[in-house]
RNA sequence: GGACGUUUAGCUCAGUUGGUUAGAGCAUCUGCCUUACAAGCAGGGGGUCGCAGGUCCGAGUCCUGUAACGUCCACCA
C-alpha cells in the first residue's frame, strides 16, 4: 500500500477491518494445546448506539484480545446484544405513539412484541456497526442476542432449577412500584433524589375520650405523605416513651376516614425524632410493613397501579391473604384522584376540620424510577423473588478468597459492603418484551413451574394443560445477562466452547453496574457452573473496572446537558452542523435546546476533524489510568492523532530509505552503535508494555509506545541513521545493516504496538515485512507474533555510547540557544578536561555528533587549559565549549554562568550539609550514601569549571 | 450518618517498595519551512505536590487530623 505525505485514517481503516472479517481472523484457534484466553462482552442494548464508555471499554477489552490472540493464545472474544426489557419497549412505545398515535394495549401483547422485533430488524445494527468502526476484533461468528433461543432456553432451565431448588419464590410483598411504567422494579433501579418537601403535623384523635399524659385528646403525627394516611392501619410510639405510655392498645380515630386504629409499641418509633408518634401504613412504606408485620396489623392498599387512589381501599393480613370483609373504606372525595391531587384535597381538608397543627419545610431523599422518572410508590403486589441471600454466600467467599479479583482493588469493599446484607432480588416485571416466566396457574390459582407444556404435564402429573394460562410477567433483563458468561457458550449443553472458555478471563465493565450485573453474574453462574470436581466455578478472574468517560469540566456527558461526545464523530469527524442537530434532536427539555446550541458552536466552531480509530483509542488508553474517571480533552486526542502522523511518516522514510536492501546481506558484525541502541531500547520498551498489560495499566502502555516511537526511534535513532546513510566512508554492508536494523525495528514495533493502534500498525507492518521480504501472502499483523524483549540485544555499551552522544549534542544546542546563535551555521567546538575514554568515544562517534550538533571540527584541551573567550557548559566529568570569536556579549555570557553557578553552589551546600549529618551517614544505605558523594564531587568539579571560566572571561 | 476516591505546572494527568535537583502532553515564549513529518524540528520559562501536625537521616509517597470537590450505600415519621 501506498503511504500518502499525511496520515488519513479514514482511507484504509475500514477496508482493513473488512478484510480482517472477511476471513474471520477474529475467530479463536480452538487449538487445545495453547492457553486459552476469553472475554464476554457486556452485551449492550441491541438497539442503542456506541458511546464514549462503549468505545473506552471495547478499546480496552480488544487491546487485551489482540494481545492474547499475538501471543498464540487461543482467544475468544464473545458478543451479543441484550434486549434490555423497559429500555427497549419505552423506546418502541414512544415511536408507536408518535408515529400511529396508539398506546401498546392498542395493538395488544403479540402484535406489539412482533413491533419490538422489527425494531430490532431495523435499528438493531447501529451498535454492531459502529463496533466494527472502533476495530473491536469480536468474533461475530458467534454474536447472540438475549433473546435469542439458546439464551432463552437457558433461562428457562435456570428459572425452572432455581425454582425446584426453592431459591425462586412468588409472594405478595412489598415491592417499589413505577406507577409511570407501571411494573415493580428492584431496589437497585430506585434513585433517591433530595427533593425539597413538606412536613405536615396531623392531629389524630383518640378514641373513647382518652387522654395522653400530658393532657392532649389526640396524638401529633409527623408525615411526609399525608395521603397514605388512607392506608393507616395503627400508630406506633417507642415502648419506653413516658409521654405516651399511658395511650399504648388504645385506638384512634383515622382523621377523614373515622376508622379506629390502634396505638402499637414498637421500637421504629423514635423518641427523639418528630413528635414520637408515627403513623403506620403497612402497604405503602417499607418501615411500616416491617412494624406492621411485628404487630399483626392489617395491610390497606390505597393506590391503584398508575397511583390513583382506588375506590376502596383492598386489606390484606400480615402474610398477604386478602381479607375480604375488612374495612378499607375511603372517603369518596378522594376516590379516584391522582396521589399528589388526593394529598392536596386531604391537606385542605384536615386544616379545614382543626386537625392539621402545622406544616413545615422539609428536605427529603425521594424515590425515583430510574427509568419512568417519576416517584416510586411502595406497593403490595405478587412478585417474584430469587434468594440472593442464599446465592450470595458463594459469591462473597469468591471475592474474599482472591478467585475473583476486581482491579482496582477498591471495588472489593464495593462488592463486599453490598453482599453483606443482600435482599431478595424482584425478577418479575409486569412489561411485554422479556423472558416470559415459565409459571401457569390454573382456575384455583396453583401454580405450575416448568420449561414448557410438555414438561409440566409430566412434571404434574395432568392429563391435559388445558384451562391452564401462563404468567404475564416478564423477567428482570439482568436475570439473563445474569448468565452471560455460560449461556453464550452454549449452557446447558456441555459444549467445546463451555470446556474451553469457561470461566473467562477477565470481564471490563464500569463500576455503575457491579450490583445490576457483576454481582449477579457471580451468584448464578457460581449456582451453576462447577469444575471437574464439582467445585462451583467463577464467571471470571478478574472484574477491570474503568472509570466513567466526563466531559472536560468533569460533567457527566448526558444527552439533557447537550455535551454528548459521540466516538464515532472523533473517528471520522463531523460538521458543527449535524453535530449541532444531533445535540439537540428528540430532546426531553426542548427549552434548553438554544443553549446547548450557542454552547456547541462556541466549543467546536468548525465542527469535528477526523481524527481516526487508532488516535482515538490510543488516547482512551493513555488516560486510563488506574480506575479513575476521565475528563475527556480534545487536545489530547489531537495530540495523539498527530503522534499517528509521526509514526506514519516515520514509516515512509524508512521505507523510502530501505528500498533495494538485500535482508540476506545483513551481518550483525555491521551493526552500528546507533542500530545496538535502538536495538536495546527496544527489548526494554516490550518488556515495559508486557508488564503494563498484565498490570492493566493502559495508560503505561501507550507512554512507553508514545516515548519508544516518538523520542527514541524518531528523535534518535532516525536521525543518527541518516548519519550512516550519507557520510561518506561507510561500508555497504554497514548501511545495509542499519537499513535492516530500521526495518526490523519498525516491523517489530508495529506488532507491539498493535493491540492499541490495529489500522496504522497493519499498514505499517505490511510495509515493513515486505521490505525484509517476511510477508506471506494473506498474513496480517494481528496474527503476527507478539514481539519477545528476549529476542533483542540488551547493549548497555551502545546504550551509553549513545547516551554520551545525546548529551553531548544537547548540550551545543543549548548553548547555541542561550547564546542566541542560529542553528543552520556549522561551529567548532572544544572538549576540555575529558578522559580518555569519554574522548576516543567521542572520535568513534564523530560523524554522529557532527551531524546532530551541527559541529564541523571538535578540538580537545586539557583540564585547566587556556582558551580563547568561549562560552561553555559543564558536562559530566568534562566542559563542552564554543568559541565566541565576537558572536556574542562576553557580558551575556557571564550572566548565564553566574547563573550556573548559583545553582551548583546550592546543590553543593545542600549536598554537603546532607553529608555531614552523623544520622544521615550511619542509617542510610550505602548506594544512596555514595551518590550523595559521586554527585558532591561532581558539582564540585563542575562549579571549579564555572569558576575558572568566569574569570577567563574577566569577571 | 457510614464507606471510598480525588486534590502535583495555566489545563489534562503520570509519579512503582520513602532516596539526589518532582515528570509528560497540551498551552505559552524564542529560533527554525534542515528533501519522513509545520499534525513538524531545536530550545526556554513555569510547581513551597490542598492545609496542619507527626514518624524518619530523608516524605509528593507512610501515619493522624482537617478542608474542598466527587462517588457509592443507608436513613430521614
């Protein structure tokens, strides 16, 4: 391939990918004598589209993929798509709404889910698309979808076993119900939201005309919801409360309602806070059904399923049998209301009748549907339930004991702190797109549980299934990706795939979703999962956790705020235009949609620049470090994308400067210091990535590759070829060894490199290995071996020779800077007082440093030696100096050595006094000891130089 | 209320088991269109490491306290 002058990305990197497919490199080897090594992929939503932690975690996930795929291991990286139950079926009914003006109930169940389903069909690409634009190296082969039927049968087959075991139950409990969505959801789908309320005191009378210590016909009641009210079925004081005491199994009458109540004691009520005194609605509070429970109390469901107050309340004893005859009756002013409307009547209601004391600000923690946004409402309902707590005895010991292992360790106490006093986990969800559970009832309510009709029939021992209808319910989306690990690979058969992948490796995730999905993964697959020796068997190794993707002020990037990055537009780059629609397209706040708008325009005035799949991953990788969020910045990915320049037109001098070499000419003999060097470097850099990636540490990666590529192969190296490559009296078969040595190390760092960069490291190696006549036809990068740092020279010698160089020419440029002296201008320069060996170095290396220092003739002088008025700079042992021959202000020069010698004379005093302390000499070790000398000495000689210098100069 | 994280250059961040004079990129300043690259090259300036104590010969690093910001969990009648 043609390498054009300037990098353009978007010109091979999505032929590449398609090829790559195309012969299904992404496949694993399934050879059972190597390692294997597997990822799932957390599954996303099948019809959402990729966004920026999508792209930080697939980046991730696939760098650790093609390492291992590299290395010979055999790798699987298994995907899929999740059907994300409410996500999915908000979406479909908004658009159903929208376009045919028709809620779900309108087209019924079956019609409405063949809806979902063509959904899919349509949109349910975009995310796999855009997967493929990031280079994510999945084997999509073997993609699946949560609902498809090998993942559906494993649900049933779970379902049905954990119901058999007993660790699956249905019960009426109290559940947090979203009145919007109209299903019960778990606790972890609730946000409590600080939101500013009222407290309202309502007087409750007491019955039969009985008084309280203090005197008072009533007793004062705090509540934050005056409506539940309705529900109220006692009022609860502490056993120890003086104040009240005397009223303990005595009744009340329930203002508004007139039903009499008791008066329980029980330790929820608090002396200290509020008045005392709390009233006790077992249906609707959570606090409250516990007490209820303790005191037999009736349970009154007030509400309906949108929150409506119903028309009678529906009572219920302690373990949710109804009670038919009871009385729930509700006052018929508010049957019917909405719960905010009905609080509004009963608050004007209560003041009216004398029984509303006061009423008070109040800040409160309420709770929110994550999903429908509007406040959850504690609701009797029957559910179903798995026992985490039983399931999560295992999962607790995996972690404690080090089978599982989260990076960064802090996730542990996370994890632990959850585990510790797990609830029971609510999978049933009243929604259309899900599991169906696999229960059916019949006219007397029984239930029947199994994998299908047939089954039960046996199972039950029924002649016929008739007259049986199954559970409306749906199960909790996390209950299948709960099973994500084994069910992709084919559990509950026992595949190849299941004795070979299982468990993974490692999974990447963020931390929002440890409770939602990690958690539970842990727990069912530990339930079913086990060894050859019957031992259970984690999901994975290791849980990475990645750190969430802000925006540069450190905001949370979200589609309401407007400052949503998309990856894609990163890659290929996007006008401000269609960026500005994008940002404020089927917004929820319309109103805000102008100052998103102003906002955009003023960040990105020119819209977007492409910057390519490679700078943009290699820069998630260099900011992930250790766990922490990250604020995203543009420069730095720009800055990235121009070290993807760089390396791009690095690679076409070498290939420019290597055409006609004979690979087989190459002799190591031939090799110069120069070639010894980045030889050595490189066995560094690769045992510096290697020990990165085992360490997770992305960050370190792309450092060491930025600093390898870019200081050492491009500044240096390249450079000092070119020194090769043009002086005169340079052999051929030396310039032909320096040209192999360019070649080899490009091809070489173009393998390493190439788990973060795929695109640009597969132009590069192609190049390279056809140039060194290496490359096979058909081969490719990723299925290139791994570089080995054992496979490269270490040379120490050449590292210092070179290093000698390298200060040597810093140090005449800096002068040649400091004196304000052009660069261009060839100069003389003198090396006083060196030895002997830093000198024969020095004529070793003379070409090299000629050409770099821009040095045409180097005299050496002895320590002490007379010289003309030079301008001079101490360097290790020695003094480098340029003659001044009236280009500069001996005065300038003073100036800048006064300088020099302030400083060194710091050092010195600091160094000396360091030395002196007894404490200091006795109790620190000795390599630091002798450092502090070697460095005093060095000073020392250094400041002499400055010194003598000074006073040439007449100072 | 409980737990955790962060605080280092103007900005975004590194800084391994404590060890000389704390690093990088971006930004900034100076000089260069040197035939791989101006998305570049060479060089410079810029930090009392949030604050206060303590341990130690020695603290950005360990300990205690404290502040600000952030996150998670719990509670709030």
């Amino acid at each position: 391939m043609d390498m054009d002058k300037v990098y353009r990305p978007e010109s091979f990197e999505g032929g590449i990918y398609e090829q790559w497919e195309r012969d299904h490199r992404f496949a694993p080897s399934y050879d059972a004598t190597r390692p294997a090594y597997s990822i799932a992929l957390p599954p996303p939503n099948v019809t959402g589209s990729l966004h920026m932690g999508h792209a930080f975690q697939q980046t991730i996930m696939d760098c650790l993929i093609r390492y291992h795929r590299m290395k010979g291991d055999n790798t699987l990286w298994q995907c899929g798509t999740d059907h994300a139950g409410i996500a999915t079926q908000m979406v479909v009914e908004r658009k159903l709404m929208k376009e045919e003006g028709k809620r779900r109930q309108d087209l019924g169940r079956e019609e409405f889910i063949r809806r979902i389903w063509k959904w899919r069909e349509e949109s349910g690409g975009t995310i796999t698309r855009q997967m493929r634009r990031l280079g994510a190296s999945v084997d999509w082969d073997r993609e699946r979808f949560t609902m498809d039927e090998g993942l559906s049968r494993a649900v049933r087959e779970v379902f049905v076993r954990l119901y058999d075991e007993g660790l699956i139950y249905r019960g009426k409990r109290l559940v947090n119900w979203d009145p919007a969505l109209k299903t019960a959801i778990s606790d972890l789908e609730v946000i409590n939201r600080d939101t500013q309320g009222h407290m309202w005191y309502i007087r409750y009378p007491l019955a039969d005309g009985i008084k309280t210590a203090a005197g008072a016909d009533h007793l004062l009641v705090a509540t934050t919801r005056p409506e539940t009210l309705l529900g109220d079925t006692a009022v609860a004081v502490n056993p120890a409360d003086e104040r009240f005491k005397s009223v303990i199994g005595k009744d009340l009458l329930l203002p508004l309602v007139g039903r009499r109540i008791p008066i329980v004691a029980d330790e929820h009520a608090d002396m200290e806070t509020g008045t005392g005194c709390v009233k006790i609605t077992p249906a609707h509070d959570f606090n409250d059904y516990q007490v209820g429970r303790r005191h037999g109390l009736m349970m009154v469901s007030i509400l309906t399923e949108d929150a409506h107050i119903r028309e009678a309340g529906e009572c219920f004893d302690t373990n949710g049998q109804p009670l038919g005859e009871a009385d729930g009756r509700i006052p018929e002013a508010y049957r019917g209301l909405d719960r905010f409307e009905a609080r509004d009547r009963m608050v004007e209601d209560l003041k009216a009748q004398g029984l509303l004391e006061r009423i008070e600000d109040h800040e409160l923690a309420q709770p929110f549907g994550d999903r429908g946004g509007v406040p959850i409402e504690p609701m009797l309902t029957d559910q179903w339930y798995v026992r985490a707590s039983v399931l999560g005895k295992e999962a607790t010991a995996a972690v404690d004991d080090g089978r599982i292992r989260f990076v960064p360790q802090q996730y542990t106490n996370m994890y632990n702190s959850w585990m510790r006093d797990l609830q029971d986990w609510c999978i049933s969800r009243q929604l259309w797109w899900g599991h169906r559970i696999p229960a059916w009832y019949d006219q007397e309510g029984k239930v029947y549980v199994a994998r299908d009709l047939e089954e039960l029939k046996v199972k039950y021992h029924l002649g016929s299934t008739e007259g049986l209808t199954q559970d409306p319910d749906v199960l909790d989306t996390w209950f299948s990706s709960a099973l994500w690990t084994f069910s992709t690979l084919g559990w509950p058969d026992d595949t190849r795939e299941l004795r070979m992948f299982h468990p993974t490796s490692v999974l990447v995730t963020g931390f929002d979703i440890i409770f939602f999905w990690v958690a539970r993964m842990i727990m069912m697959t530990m339930h079913f999962m086990k060894d050859s020796e019957g031992r259970p068997q984690v999901p994975f190794h290791t849980v990475y956790v990645t750190g969430l993707i802000r925006d540069e002020e450190g905001q949370k990037m979200s589609k309401s705020k407007g400052n949503v990055l998309d990856p894609l537009d990163m890659i290929d780059g996007i006008a401000i235009d269609p960026l500005v629609q994008k940002r404020t397209a089927n917004m929820m706040q319309p109103q805000k949609a102008q100052q998103i708008e102003r906002r955009t325009r003023k960040q990105f005035p020119g819209g977007i620049a492409a910057h390519g799949t490679d700078a943009l991953r290699f820069t998630l990788c260099a900011l992930a470090s250790n766990g922490r969020d990250i604020n995203w910045d543009m420069k730095r990915l720009e800055g990235y994308r121009n070290f993807c320049n760089k390396f791009w037109n690095a690679s076409r001098f070498v290939l420019k400067n290597t055409e006609g070499i004979d690979p087989a000419a190459f002799a190591a003999p031939d090799l110069s210091v120069a070639d010894r060097f980045i030889i050595s470097r490189l066995s560094r850099a690769i045992e510096r990535v290697e020990e990165s990636i085992a360490a997770y540490r992305f960050d370190q990666v792309a450092t060491t590759l930025y600093e390898f590529i870019w200081n050492e192969y491009c500044d240096w190296y390249i450079e000092l070829t070119k020194v090769t490559f043009q002086e005169e009296g340079v052999s051929a078969a030396q310039r032909s060894a320096t040209a192999h040595t360019l070649l080899a190390v490009l091809e070489a760092v173009a393998r390493l490199a190439h788990p973060v960069m795929p695109f640009i490291t597969e132009v590069i190696w192609q190049g390279a290995a056809a140039r060194l006549c290496t490359l096979k036809d058909g081969a490719t990068v990723m299925e290139a071996a791994y570089p080995s740092a054992s496979e490269w020279a270490r040379d120490e010698a050449a590292e210092e020779t070179v290093s000698f160089i390298q200060d040597l020419v810093v140090s005449v440029r800096n002068l040649r800077a400091e004196m304000g002296l052009p660069p261009a201008p060839f100069l003389k320069a003198i090396i006083r007082g060196a030895c002997q060996r830093d000198e024969e170095t020095c004529c070793e290396c003379l070409p090299f440093i000629r050409c770099l220092a821009r040095i045409d003739q180097v005299a050496f002088a002895k320590s002490g030696e007379q010289l003309p008025p030079c301008a001079s700079k101490p360097l290790r042992e020695y003094e480098v100096l340029l003659p001044l021959e009236g280009l500069v202000d001996p005065q300038d020069e003073i100036k800048r050595l006064s300088a020099l010698r302030e400083k060194l004379e710091r050092n010195i005093k600091g160094t000396e006094a360091r030395l002196a302390n007894e404490a200091f000499t006795s109790k620190a070790p000795q390599e630091i000891i002798e450092g502090a000398r070697s460095q005093l000495a060095l000073n020392r000689t250094q400041l002499d130089k400055v010194l003598a210098q000074l006073k040439a100069l007449g100072a």
